[in-house]
C-alpha cells in the first residue's frame, strides 16, 4: 500500500517509476487500495478544477481613481516637506539682513539719546533689571518654540503620521 | 514572448507613466489575486479589498522590484501577507454552511444532477477550504489554481521548496479529512 504522500505525487505525476509500477500493480489487484485511490483522485481533481473567482466590474477603475488620488497627495506632501526649510530660510535671510543693517547703521551714525528726566522713567526703570531681561529673553524663547511647534512641527509630523500609516 | 516577460514588458511601461499599461496589469492578474484573497478571507469584500491595496503597492514599489523573480511570484507574495495580515486582523469565520448551500440549490435549481452534484461538491471543497488555515488554504490555492512550481510557493510564502512540498501535502490530508468530517455531520443530520 502506497502512503497518501506517494499517491499525491503519483498524480503530480512526479512519482518515481518504481512507485507508478507499485501503484499499478495495487490498482489492479486490491480494491481496497482502488477506492482509496479514487478518493483522491476525486478530492485532486476538485481542487483542479475549483472555479477562478471575479472581482466586482469597478475592480480596475477603482485602483486607477485610488492612484490618481495618490499622486494628489504626494504633490501635497512635497510641499508640506519643504515647511520647515522654507521657514528656516526665511529667518536665516532676516537674522543676516539684520547683522547687515546693524553693522550698517553702528558705523554711519553717532547718536546720543538724552533719557528725559521724567518720573515715569523712573517706575519702569525698576523693572530693567538683569534678571527681569533674562526672564524676558527666556519667555520670549519657549513663547517662539510654541509657535513653531504649532505652525510647523505640528502639521509636518501628522502629515507624516498619516502617510506612514 | 511568455507571461513573465509580458509583465515584465508592462513594468516598464508603467515605470515610463503609461496608465494603460498599468490598466492591462491589472486587469491580467485581477482574478488570480482576487480569488488567492478570497480563499484566505472568505469575505468578497475584504478580498477585493485586500486585492486592490497589492496592485496599489505594486505600484508605489515598482523600483524594488528587480525582475529576478517572476512578476506573479513577487505580487502574490505581497496578496499573501496582506490577505494574512488582514484574517489575523479581522478573524473572519466561514459562512454558514446550510445558508449557502440552500441558497445554491434554490438558485440552481433547473441545473441537471450532474453539474448540481458537481457544483455542490466545488461549494463543499470551498467551504472546508475556508475551514482550513490561512497557511495551507495558500498552499493548496497557489499550487492548484495557477500551477505555480513548488519553488515559485516556496518563494511566495518564504520557506524552502521541501518544506512547501510537505506543507502542500499535509495541506491536502487536513482538507480530505474536513471533507470527511463534513460528510459525517451531513449524514448525521439526515438521520
């Protein structure tokens, strides 16, 4: 008796010849061994002949609208990318305009500021202190980190974000 | 010029952004990779799904593909892992098994006994198929639906040509026995 592994192969047909000789030799001579054969042989020949299922009639269409859609969001993508340089070239070309416009001006002009004496002057003097700068300076710092976390990181991550997923 | 070539063919059309091309593409291999989805799934909705994002990746990485391999054996690999990722996903059970078959016999019913015997068969293969993992379902499928080579399964599902030798066979043993199971509870319901 051949084992279920030779009579898959023996209809394959990549049994070797000695097991095709075997298989006809049980063939002729056991019943057994034929109903078992023909089994599966049935359930071989079932899973040849398993129908090729169709996909709906807007299969094609359908892909070729999701790619058209595709290429709207990579237009959209390579201009969200270029966000952040576009704002660091805008600072980096102000920051050197200023450098420029304040080398400029330091070596053109003298100027002398009289602080008239007024008390007011006085009442606001208290607060310019070096610490109060300090914490000016700081306040000033995280208030342009928010904003550029809001407006740029922000809208480039989740844009991103949802890209990737 | 043979099948692979005429993908291959295709491939470089698309890469030059000929939309035809992409259009033939699909539509030469739309019923492999729907029913190589379906089989795992057993759901059209999810296998037409599962069918249309492997075209889109197809398509978003045609530059990785190198053309070593054959065209269908890449793009079924990518239907696999996404028709597999889907069913861990979502566990899709089979359908009931009396609903349809009532159904079949109201919808063919002026068919002769042969092709009504024939047919019920295919339906009762599909739905122990659909019983079956996702991993031997893909076994049996690949190897009897397109007659792909033992080291072109091998290559989709990533292991050697020995083993998908094996996997097929063992495959086909579960599937003759869910048959049989099958069978038995019918039988016991007549009764």
């Amino acid at each position: 008796m051949l084992t279920d592994e030779q009579i898959f192969d023996v209809l394959d047909g990549i049994a070797t010849t000695e097991m095709q000789q075997q298989h006809k030799h049980l063939l002729a001579n056991s019943t057994e061994y034929k109903t078992y054969f023909q089994e599966i042989q049935a359930l071989h020949l079932d899973l040849e002949n398993l129908p090729i299922e169709q996909p709906s009639a807007q299969f094609t269409e359908n892909i070729l609208a999701q790619i058209q859609f595709e290429h709207h969001v990579v237009k959209k993508k390579s201009w969200s990318s270029q966000l952040t340089y576009i704002f660091f070239g805008v600072m980096a070309s102000v920051l050197l305009a200023m450098i420029v416009f304040a080398f400029v001006y330091i070596f053109s002009t003298n100027t002398t500021i009289d602080a008239p004496a007024n008390h007011w002057f006085a009442t606001t003097n208290i607060f310019l202190t070096d610490t109060f700068v300090k914490i000016a300076i700081i306040a000033n710092l995280i208030a342009l980190l928010v904003i550029f976390d809001k407006k740029v990181l922000n809208p480039y991550f989740s844009h991103r974000k949802i890209r990737l997923s | 010029m043979n099948d692979n070539q005429k993908d291959i063919t295709l491939l470089n059309r698309i890469r030059t952004g000929d939309k035809l091309a992409y259009k033939e593409l699909i539509n030469r291999h739309k019923d492999y990779a729907f029913t190589v989805a379906y089989r795992i799934l057993n759901s059209r909705e999810d296998a037409e799904e599962i069918a249309q994002d492997a075209f889109m990746q197809v398509f978003g990485a045609l530059n990785s593909f190198n053309g070593e391999a054959k065209f269908t054996t890449w793009f079924y690999r990518i239907v696999f892992n996404a028709a597999l990722m889907q069913k861990r996903k979502k566990r899709i059970f089979a359908a009931d098994i009396e609903t349809s078959s009532e159904a079949f016999l109201v919808s063919h019913s002026s068919d002769s006994t042969e092709s009504l015997r024939k047919h019920e068969r295919q339906k009762a293969i599909q739905q122990a198929l659909q019983n079956l993992s996702a991993d031997d379902t893909m076994m049996l499928t690949l190897f009897y639906l397109k007659e792909q080579s033992l080291e072109e399964i091998a290559e989709i599902t990533q292991i050697s040509a020995e083993t998908a030798k094996v996997k097929i066979h063992r495959a086909r043993k579960r599937l003759a026995e869910e048959m049989k199971r099958k069978l038995k509870e019918e039988v016991r319901s007549l009764l």
